[in-house]
C-alpha cells in the first residue's frame, strides 16, 4: 500500500492519499485520531461525546477517512 502527501482542495487540510489494493486513491487525516472500538460497538472516535458503557473495549490510534472529518466532504461526493 503506497501513500503519497496531498492537500484537500476543500478544507486545505494535511491529507495522506492511501493507494489501496485496487489501485484507487482514498483520503486519510495525517493526524491520528484515538477510536473506541469493540464487540458491537463499531468505533466511536474520542473527539465525540460518549454515552453509555463500553464493557470489553479499547482505544485505538486511527487515521480516519477524511471523508468523515472534512467539512467540505459533500462537494466531492458522486
């Protein structure tokens, strides 16, 4: 998996270009983020409020799609 440093042309956000498996380009957050993740829970990532307990799981250093952070995500959505 290749990585190559880019900027997002909406927000002007530090991105790493993610080259996959398949050969496509996928955006990801330079900056780790810590997730809550475990048996049912998916990940919840830290910078969101939290309610209710989380019996058996962890936190996690993730580099979340930047999709899911960048505020200008829709103008780019096909």
């Amino acid at each position: 998996m290749r990585q190559e440093p880019g900027e997002c042309r909406g927000c002007g956000k530090a991105i790493l270009w993610i080259i996959n498996e398949n050969g496509k380009r996928e955006p990801f957050d330079v900056r780790a983020t810590r997730v809550l993740v475990g048996p049912g829970s998916g990940f919840h990532s830290l910078d969101e409020p939290l309610e209710g307990t989380f019996a058996g799981c962890f936190i996690v250093p993730a580099h979340l799609n930047h999709f899911i952070t960048c505020a200008k995500a829709q103008q780019f959505r096909k």
